[in-house]
C-alpha cells in the first residue's frame, strides 16, 4: 500500500470536521469513525484470519453497557472505564472462542451469531443491571483530565469535533495494531490458517493460540467501541447491538473490501455516505435503493471497493 | 456504462427531489415556521409514523391554504419538514441531528420510546422544542431532567394515564380483580403493567402470577401463556401490545375458549384490529384514548371534543379517509403550536413553550387539556369495548378522577 | 383453583409447541436445502414468507380467489420469485464463496421489505380462515380447524419433499450436490439448474407458509426478518443442509420455547432456545443431525 494514500486518507480524516460543519455530518463523522474501530477489528477476523463473526456488535454492546454503568453506578472516571470496556468484551471472547475455535468450518459464524442474539437477550431480561428495555439514559460525558488538575468534560451535543478526534485517536490505534500484526509472525501465521489450516498446522504453527489471540485482541476493540459510543449518545438501548448490527458491519466489511489495508475505512466511509444519501431522497424509497446499491456493488466489486482497487494495480491481498 | 447510466438516474432524482423541497417562498410580512418531524418513516412502525405525519401535512396543508394565521399582527405560516428515525436509537440521533442542522424551529416526535429518549438530550442541547408522542415515563420524569429538556412536552397519555381507568373499570364495574397479565418486553409493556398493576392492588386486587413477558412479538405464538392464564385461577387477563399481537392474543384467546375479562392495550381501537377481531372482540375493554364523535357511547358527554371533530371532517374532506389517532399526534402538534403562538403573540420557540407549560388548556385532538411542570399532558382516557362488534365507549375521560380517585395531576410528574 | 400441572393442561402445551414447530419448520425446510445446495443462507427467504402471505391476503379479499386457491398461489409466488432471485442475484456470485451471498441476500431482503411497505402500507393483516372458528376440543385440549389444516399440510409437503427428494430425478440430483458435490459435477449434474431447482422449491415453502399462517399470526410487511432469524437459527442447530435435522430441529425449538414459557416465564423462552442450540453446538458442532465437512 502506497503511503501516498495512507496519508491522502489521513490527511482526510483530520480535516473532515472543519469541511463538514453542520451537526448532522460531524454526527455521520462520529459513527463513521467508530464504525472504522469495529469493522477494522471485524477485519482482523474476516479478512486476515478467514473466522467470519456474525456477532460482532455483541461485543460492541457489552462494551458499551460495562463503560456507561461503571461510570453511572461506581463512579469510575471515563479514562478507567475505556480500558474496562475492551477488558470486559475480551473476557466475554475468551469465553466464546475458546470453544469454538477449535473446530472447523462454518462452527464459528454460527456460535458467533447466535451469541450475538444471546446478548441481546440477556441485555433486554437482565433488568436490575441494565434497565433493559427501558434503555439507559444520561450516560455522562466523557471526562478527561487536563493540565493544572483541571478536567474537560467532552459534551458531545455542543461540540462533537473534539470527541471526533479522541474516537480518530483510537482508531488509528486499532489500524495501526491490524497492520503490525499483519506484518507479523502471528499475521503471516494467520494468513496460513486461513489459506489452509492443515498445512498450517503441520508446519508446526499452533493456529488454536493464534486464532484465540487475534479474536480476543478484537472484541477487546469492540469494546472500546462500545465505550466511546456509549459516552457519546449518553443513551443505550438493548437493540442498538442486535444481530442486525453485527450483520451492518459485516456488511461494511465487505463492501470495503475484506483483508485490504485501507477496506475498514471505505467500507464504513461509503456505507454511511451512500445511505445518508440516499435516506435524503425518501425514506422508504431510499431503503429499497440502499439494497440495490449492496447488491451491485457486490455483484461488480466482489473482492469490495478496495479490493478491486488493489487487484487491478497487481496487488495481491494480505 | 451500466454505472455511467445509473449515476444519471441516481442524479436526477436528487435534483428532483432538492427541487420539491425548496421552501415557498412567503410574501412580505409573512413568517414561515419550520415544524421538523423525527418519526420512524420505515422500519417496525413505519405506518404509526406516516400517519403521524400526514396528520402534520394536512394540518399545514389547511392553515397555509387559508391563508396562514395572525400571530402579533403578522402572518404565520408552518413549513413540515421530515426525517425517518427508524424507530431505533441511533435512528433517533441521526434524524434529531439533521433536524438540528436543517435549523427548525420546533420538533415533534418521536412515537418510539427508544428513539425518543435518544432525541432528547440532543434537542435540549440545541434548545429546539420537543413535541414528544412516546410513552416512555422517563420522557417526563428522569431522562428528561438529566437532559435537561425543560422545553420537551409529552402530548399524549403515558402508562399511568392510560392503565390507571381501565383497572379501576375492572375493579368497580366488572368486579374483576384477579389479574394475570402478559405483555411485549419493552418499555411500552413494562410499563404498562406496572401501572395497571398499582392501580389494581390499590383498589384491593392482584396479579394471580407473575408477569409474563414475550421478546420477539412478530413470531410469539400466545397459546402457551394464554393455556397458563387457563388454569392460573385469574378471573381476568391484562394483554399489552401491538396491533399484530393484539389481534393474535385476542383470536388465541377465543380458540381456546379462556373463560376470563379481557383487557387489552389502546391499540384495541386501532382500525386495522377491529377489521381482523371484529365480533370476536365482545366484551374485551381497552382505554379509549381517541374519540371523533362517531362511536356510540353509554355516557352523556360533558365537554364536546371539537379539535377532533375538525381533524375528521377534514381528513374525510381532503383525503377521502378516516382519521385515526395516529393522525392525531401531527395535527395535534401543529394545532398546540399555533393556539401557544397566537396566545402569547409571538414565534420564539422559547416563549411559546413557556405558554404551553403555563397550564392553560389548549383543544386537541385528544380532548382539551394543559401541560403540567414536568411536561406530561394533564390529559385522561377512557374506557371503551366492543359491542356488536363495534367499538363502544363505556365511561369518559372524567371516570379515573371520579371518586375512589386513582389518578391524580400529581401521579403524572414522579416527585 | 386448578393447578398448573395436570394432563390436560400438558397436553395443550405439546399441542401448541407443535404448532409452533410447524411453523418454524416450512421455512428451515428451504433454507436448509439452499443451504446444502448451494451454501447459500437466504435470508431473503423471509420476504418471500411475508409476501405469501400478502398473495393470499389479495388474493382472497380482492382477487375472489378461494383461500386454497391463494396458498398454491403464495407458493407458486415465492418459487417464481426465489429462483429469480437465485439466477440474477446468487449464482452468479457463487464462485465468490458464501460470504457474499449474504450480503446480497440482505440487499434483496431490505428491498423486498421496503418495496411491500411502499405498495401493501404498514397495516397488520390477517386472512379470514376458510374454517372460520371451527375447532376440536378433546377434554379441554384445542386445536382449532386451522391449526390441522396447517398441520396436515406442512406433513404432506414435508413427505412429498422427502418423496421427491428420494425418487425423482431432479430430486436425486439434488441430494447429490448436497453429498458430493465432486461427484455429482463428474457425473455431469448441471449446478445451475439444479440450485435453480432447490431455490424454488424453498421459495414455495417460504411463500406457502406465509399463507399457511396468514389466518393465525397478523403480518406486516417486517414479519419476514423475524421469522427468518429464529428458521436460521433452528437450521443451524438442525444442522446446516440437513432436512430431517431441520424439522427436528424445529421441533426441539419449539418445544424448549413452549415449555420454558409454560413452566418458568415468557421471558426466558428465548433465552433458554437460543442458550440450548449453543450448548448443542458445543457438544455437536456439526448441529443435530448434520455432518461434518470432510
């Protein structure tokens, strides 16, 4: 990957909330940015590993309930509730995976989706904890600590350009992680499992471990996902981490392009793009065309946007 | 070439559509006030939101046509603008945004309680007014003072006020008194049972069991609860949900022959469950909330409910169609918008919503009625039930403030 | 007081569970047999068991049509539209592996959805049952007309799949793209027509079962996302492209749901069907009655 369009990109993302200034687009910029964490740690998974998650957004979701109730119910400050967050899904995808990554073939995606669901429904029945359907609202701001002792308090309803950049922080992060490790034994010994997991496995390369090592590291950033939108809406409902979330950014995913360097940011970029554009013309109407627009765009561009990118300038995929 | 050719269409209809929505132009001396709406325009309850805001266009549609009305010597007139929240909560942030950055003046909406509840922080933050219709208590109890949302207003009931008559019917006219109860799994039906279940127990009854709760409303085949509330010893049963469930609770709940009271939810008197229940519906109760003169009564009526007169005649005039109460929560919007602005003689959202939450009673399509602090309607419901087959209103909207008392202005604001 | 656990109370638990199995099994059925096919999750597959039963709902209170008449239409429907979706949207991306149907098999479900939203309106349905409130009742346990009829015809559909499935040719074929797929490619079985084969048949399951239950469960045009979740999960836990473990599977289900819901609370009913096919996925990860890949 060039660092040409690394940098073109970069330079886009920084810039994106002094061009886009009304609330509704820095809003867009905001999920867009978040969605970049999920679907890059998604990534990890899909496009390196070959373990398709149809469950990602319970992870999302965990995240997101652990952050908004250690602050609200413990007082905890935000700064120790982010890390908390991405603690607590990983624990919940060490539980998962470590089962279900010792089998093969379509195992994974099953128990992954129907864990999704599960959380949901703990999420909704577990009312003394979550509230439940009633939904969590009031979730404070995050709070960071700042020269002389002092805090800023990050309203994102009066200014969502500085949360912007916190959330870009991360997800940079999360892209800069995904691209260490794809350039790493573990990466390269990944590319092996997903290639072909016997062969991998004769050459001595223990793909349990590293599966479980690659799929922890990403509901890990799941979670952190989830506490950065749990501070930003400041309200949580059960069905924003429902299955048809998990399938959302699968979606992006793919659309992106599955296992390119830069697919995790057009992915969520166009996605969010084409059906906020779309959604302006008529709501039902734009749905309808949203779906066509899925479908040709996977019809034409199968290996996604990046992909084909890539494909056509002689590159191969990680 | 295929995409070339596709950018064209996708081309045209922007710019067709960026025309249709360029805003009329007023002569001089004329203000346009923008009404945004956040309601779910697809999704689960994508017909309960189109009809909300087809109530708001033709409300619009009417006072614009007649020429706009007098507000402090000048003339007023509404512009609806919309946004579809999907009836989800990051639906509700993303419509709530591009309301704030479309620069209206006031909101209505949400009919999703998650939504809502999603909107609110945002809307206070930008001190845009807020005409809620979801039922959620929290609307006007704690998420609204943590928002901050001094300016939201619930137009509609909410669970106490629609649970509070419909149990104390129970209890004193039918002398039922002991409950088994089922209902969806969200805030709607939790809350809904909570209240009737207060409301119940105060007035000496109880719940034979506890509450029964189903999650995915669409697929949930009732039988098996319905076959527990058979043998439960309850003499009544309480069922609150939605169109789809009510119809399917109420013909499972004939098949096997449940010898019990039935109670059900408001949208009992939704048209569309009284063309698939019909005469199955004989004696089931429900809380009556919208009333347009047409259905036969077993109460002299006090106070005429002219607002919803007015929306019917016009809806029956214009677009051929009877009005539902969907219908009602736009043109109520609307309707409470102008009489506020005409009254205190000016535009600012501020001050007209200071003039709602003054107490004065406004006409709307849900009867007349004022705003109390916390901004809940200070509104009641009745009780109604099928006769023949047809929706009967059985006590008016006074029966919950008749004596025993079990709803009073004080239960609509918690503390 | 009666109490709650006596024999007649038991029975019309089973009986509804059943019932229940019925309706989650016409739907697994299809998507099973794609599955197997073609190893394709259609969850497009609800939409068509939503505009099943809006075909029947026309059908009969606009059309005259009599209701039998209206189910062989839903089902004629939803095979129509099952292989046209098959052979514009699915096959051609085959080769791209199944990760990709899906996502367009979402696309086609959003525009299904949304199309019947815009044309049909959100108003709940329901279709008048031919046999009215008719119903058997043996010491207090019900079963209404419809309910057999439903009954009685997901078993005859069910026995004329396995039967077709067994004896006919096109049926043998199918089996064998299921099996060995290898084999039945060197033996010049032509996968086109053949997934074109297994999408209309499951099309007509789904579009069949839409009308089926048009009587007994009120329908909007967002049903088919639900009742495709909980058909998915069952086939998952059946056992992906496995017919009998489908119909087994949503028999377990079913009845896992019911009597957590008889004997515990409603509430947990999910929660116990969804925590009972994990656990099942542990122990068998290749689901009930399915096999593992070789």
């Amino acid at each position: 990957m060039p660092g040409a369009w690394v940098g073109l990109a970069l330079l886009g993302a920084l810039v994106a909330p002094v061009l886009l200034r009304s609330p509704s687009h820095q809003n867009l910029l905001v999920l867009t940015a978040i969605n970049v964490i999920l679907v890059a740690s998604l990534d990890m998974l899909i496009g390196l590993s070959g373990l398709v998650s149809l469950g990602h957004a319970a992870f999302w979701g965990i995240g997101a309930y652990t952050s908004a109730l250690l602050v609200m119910r413990a007082g905890v400050p935000f700064l120790v509730a982010l890390p908390a967050a991405g603690l607590a899904a990983a624990a919940a995808g060490l539980v998962i995976g470590y089962p279900s990554l010792r089998l093969r073939g379509h195992y994974f995606v099953l128990v992954t989706f129907i864990f999704g669901i599960i959380v949901t429904l703990l999420l909704t029945s577990w009312v003394e904890l979550t509230r439940g359907p009633m939904g969590l609202p009031g979730i404070p701001f995050a709070t960071l600590p700042w020269v002389g002792g002092t805090e800023v308090v990050l309203n994102t309803f009066q200014d969502k350009v500085r949360y912007y950049y916190l959330v870009l922080v991360v997800a940079l992060l999360t892209l800069w992680v995904r691209s260490r490790i794809m350039g790493s034994r573990m990466g390269r010994a990944l590319v092996a499992v997903r290639e072909d997991e016997d062969l991998g496995q004769t050459l001595g390369v223990d793909t349990h471990r590293y599966k479980m090592g690659v799929f922890v590291l990403s509901t890990a950033q799941a979670g952190l996902a989830g506490s950065l939108y749990a501070h930003y809406s400041t309200f949580l409902a059960p069905e924003t981490f429902d299955y048809v979330a998990s399938f959302d950014l699968f979606v992006m995913n793919l659309v992106g392009g599955a296992g390119t360097p830069l697919g995790p940011v057009v992915g969520p970029v166009l996605l969010t793009a084409v059906r906020d554009a779309l959604r302006s013309t008529h709501p039902v109407l734009g749905a309808v065309l949203f779906g066509v627009f899925l479908i040709l765009s996977i019809q034409f561009l199968p290996r996604g946007v990046v992909g084909v990118w890539d494909h056509l300038r002689g590159r191969r995929r990680w | 070439m295929r995409w070339r050719s596709l950018a064209w269409v996708v081309c045209g209809v922007a710019v067709a559509v960026a025309g249709l929505r360029l805003p009329a132009a007023g002569g001089p001396g004329v203000e346009t006030v923008t009404v945004g709406f956040a309601l779910p325009l697809t999704g689960a309850a994508a017909r309960e939101g189109q009809e909300s805001l087809e109530g708001a266009q033709l409300a619009v549609r009417l006072l614009n046509e007649a020429g706009g009305f007098r507000v402090g010597g000048r003339t007023v007139r509404f512009e609806v603008v919309s946004e579809d929240d999907r009836c989800t909560p990051a639906g509700g942030t993303e419509a709530a945004n591009r309301l704030v950055a479309r620069r209206v003046a006031f909101v209505g909406g949400s009919f999703c309680s998650s939504a809502a509840l999603a909107q609110q922080p945002i809307f206070a933050q930008a001190r845009i007014p807020q005409v809620i219709y979801a039922y959620a208590t929290d609307l006007t109890g704690v998420a609204r003072q943590r928002a901050g949302a001094d300016l939201s207003v619930r137009i509609g009931p909410q669970a106490a006020v629609e649970m509070a008559p419909l149990a104390k019917y129970a209890v004193t006219v039918n002398n039922h008194r002991r409950f088994f109860a089922m209902a969806q799994n969200t805030d709607f039906g939790r809350s809904m049972v909570g209240e009737f279940r207060r409301v119940l127990e105060r007035l000496g009854g109880r719940f034979v069991a506890e509450p029964e709760f189903y999650t995915f409303p669409g697929t949930t085949d009732f039988r098996t609860i319905l076959t527990k509330a058979r043998g439960s010893g309850a003499d009544a049963l309480l069922a609150i949900g939605l169109v789809g469930e009510m119809i399917g609770v109420s013909l499972q709940f004939r098949e096997l022959g449940l010898g019990l009271g039935f109670y059900g939810s408001d949208l009992l008197e939704d048209p569309a469950y009284q063309d698939a229940v019909g005469e199955r519906a004989n004696g089931f109760f429900y809380p009556w909330v919208y009333d347009d003169g047409v259905d036969p009564r077993r109460f002299t009526r006090t106070e005429p409910e002219r607002m919803a007169r007015e929306m019917s005649l016009a809806f029956l005039n214009n677009l051929k169609k009877r009005a539902t109460r969907n219908h009602a929560w736009g043109w109520g919007t609307i309707h409470l918008l102008k009489q506020a602005m005409e009254r205190e003689g000016t535009t600012d959202p501020e001050r007209v919503m200071r003039r709602v939450l003054s107490g004065e009673r406004f006409d709307l399509p849900l009867g007349r009625y004022g705003f109390l602090p916390c901004g809940q309607a200070d509104m009641r419901v009745g009780v109604g039930s099928y006769v023949d087959g047809r929706r009967t209103l059985m006590v008016d909207r006074d029966f919950a403030g008749r004596p025993p008392v079990v709803l009073t202005s004080a239960d609509l604001c918690p503390r | 007081m009666r109490r709650a656990v006596d024999v007649v109370t038991i029975l019309q638990f089973g009986v509804n569970g059943l019932f229940v199995a019925t309706g989650y099994a016409l739907v697994a059925l299809g998507l099973t047999l794609i599955f197997g096919v073609l190893h394709v999750a259609d969850f497009a597959q609800g939409a068509l068991y939503m505009l099943g039963a809006y075909v029947s709902f026309y059908a009969t209170q606009a059309g005259g049509v009599g209701y039998f008449a209206a189910v062989a239409l839903a089902m004629a429907t939803g095979a129509v539209l099952a292989a046209l979706n098959g052979g514009v949207v699915y096959l051609p991306l085959q080769r791209h592996g199944g990760s990709l149907t899906f996502v367009a098999a979402l696309g086609v479900l959003l525009i299904l959805q949304n199309a019947a939203l815009w044309w049909f309106g959100g108003d709940f349905r329901l279709v008048p049952s031919p046999f009215g409130d008719g119903k058997f009742s043996a010491g207090g346990v019900v079963l209404t007309h419809h309910q057999a009829f439903v009954l009685g015809a997901t078993g005859c559909l069910v026995l004329l799949l396995w039967a077709g499935l067994r004896y006919t040719k096109p049926g043998k074929a199918l089996r064998a793209m299921a099996q060995q797929p290898e084999a039945a490619r060197l033996v010049g079985i032509d996968i086109q027509r053949v997934g074109l084969l297994a999408f209309a048949v499951a099309g007509g399951l789904a579009g069949g079962a839409g009308a089926l239950m048009a009587p007994v469960r009120a329908f909007d045009p967002h049903i088919g996302a639900v009742v495709i979740l909980k058909s998915f999960a069952i086939v998952i836990f059946g056992g992906m492209g496995s017919v009998p473990g489908a119909i087994v599977g949503a028999a377990v289900v079913a009845l896992a749901e019911t009597f957590t819901a008889a004997y515990l609370a409603a509430e947990f009913a999910d929660l116990v069907a969804f925590g009972l096919m994990i656990v099942a996925l542990f122990a068998r990860p290749q689901g009930l009655l399915g096999r593992l890949p070789t």
